[in-house]
C-alpha cells in the first residue's frame, strides 16, 4: 500500500522507485517484530530494496501517516475503505491469492515468487479445557446476525473475504503456529534485525521506541 503521491502504480514500478531512491522510501509498520514490520523485511529481502522501517505504536497511527504523506508504503492488514475512497493506492496484497473483495489487486507471489505473508487470529485456552466449551462463528453468518447490531454487517462481510482459511483443528492451528514461527525468525535472521528506530523525526507520540 502506497501514498498516492508515489509514482509507482504497480509492484515493478515501485521496486525499480525504491531501488532509485535508497533509504529515501520510508516503510511504515504496526511496530517492530511486527507483521507489517516482517512483511516488509521479506519484501527487502526478495527485491533488494533498501527502505528505512519506521515503526509506529500500532497499525492506525501507520496508516494515518501514509495517507497524509509522512510515509511512503506500508504492509497493512486491511484498508478496503481507504482504497475506495483513494486516500492509499493498492498494488498488491502479501496473500497467496487475491482477495475476494478487491480480485483486481494481484498478489504479491505474482511478481515475487514465494512471498507469502497472512495475518490470522486463533483461539487457544487451557490444554484440559473441554472441546464442548467452544464453537466457530463463520464470519458470513455473524455479518447476517450483524454480532447484536454492533458492527456494521458490510464490515464483516468484507473482513470475512479478506481473512485466511486457517483450519478448524487443533492438529492444523498448531501446524500454522509453527510455520508461522519458522517464517518469522528466517525472516529476522535475514534481515539482521536490531529493532532500531528510523533516524526519522515525526515527533515521540507515535513513534516505537
């Protein structure tokens, strides 16, 4: 995701920006270690690219300053909104496969082959507590209950297009749990990551130290 005020308007064309401009393309993430933050470094890595990592104290903060300009792109989880509405330009989503909701935006793998980054969410609890005390809520169906009218039924809806099939099973939640872990340190390793803040003045409020 971009600020619309970059040239780039396609994954190419935003390699060959970073690559022209080094350190000069700030990349905005929900903080450092973070999934924006990995997303990122795993995008460096597969393209070469030198970009200065700005971590923000959360995801809101991030994208509010990509889309007043502070900050050139950032990895983000979920901007259908802004997109619609122009404030950030799109050019590709880190998924294995395109989004239902916005199945113009090609993948990241298109260009990149391999990347793959997915934000999922899981429910663990204690190793003894009884199976019966859970149940899944599909998304699609909580849109038609709207979760008791207290958030918007078109959200879920599109949250529901946008989210991972991650499984429905203790066996497969612990698989993505380890996949995700061995990803995550490569990526770390491989990017020499120290966690240190962008020599970047936007002032303290936002910025994670």
């Amino acid at each position: 995701m971009v600020n619309p005020a970059v040239p780039a308007k396609t994954v190419p064309e935003f390699i060959a920006y970073a690559k022209a401009n080094p350190r000069k393309v700030n990349m905005a993430s929900d903080g450092n270690g973070a999934v924006q933050h990995l997303a990122g470094e795993l995008f460096k890595i597969m393209t070469g690219v030198d970009m200065a990592h700005v971590p923000y104290l959360g995801a809101h903060p991030a994208l509010t300053d990509l889309m007043s300009g502070q900050v050139q792109v950032t990895f983000v989880t979920s901007t259908v909104e802004y997109i619609k509405a122009g404030k950030v330009r799109p050019l590709a989503v880190t998924t294995a496969t395109r989004w239902e909701a916005m199945w113009d935006i090609p993948t990241l793998s298109e260009f990149l082959p391999g990347y793959d980054v997915a934000v999922w969410i899981g429910v663990s609890a204690p190793k003894r507590q009884r199976a019966m005390c859970f149940a899944w809520v599909d998304l699609r169906e909580a849109s038609e209950r709207e979760l008791d009218s207290e958030w918007p039924a078109d959200w879920i809806e599109e949250l529901a297009k946008i989210s991972p099939d991650i499984g429905d099973s203790v066996k497969e939640t612990c698989e993505l749990i380890e996949i995700t872990r061995t990803n995550s340190v490569a990526i770390r390793n491989d990017a020499a990551l120290r966690y240190e803040v962008a020599a970047f003045d936007l002032g303290d409020r936002n910025i994670d130290h």
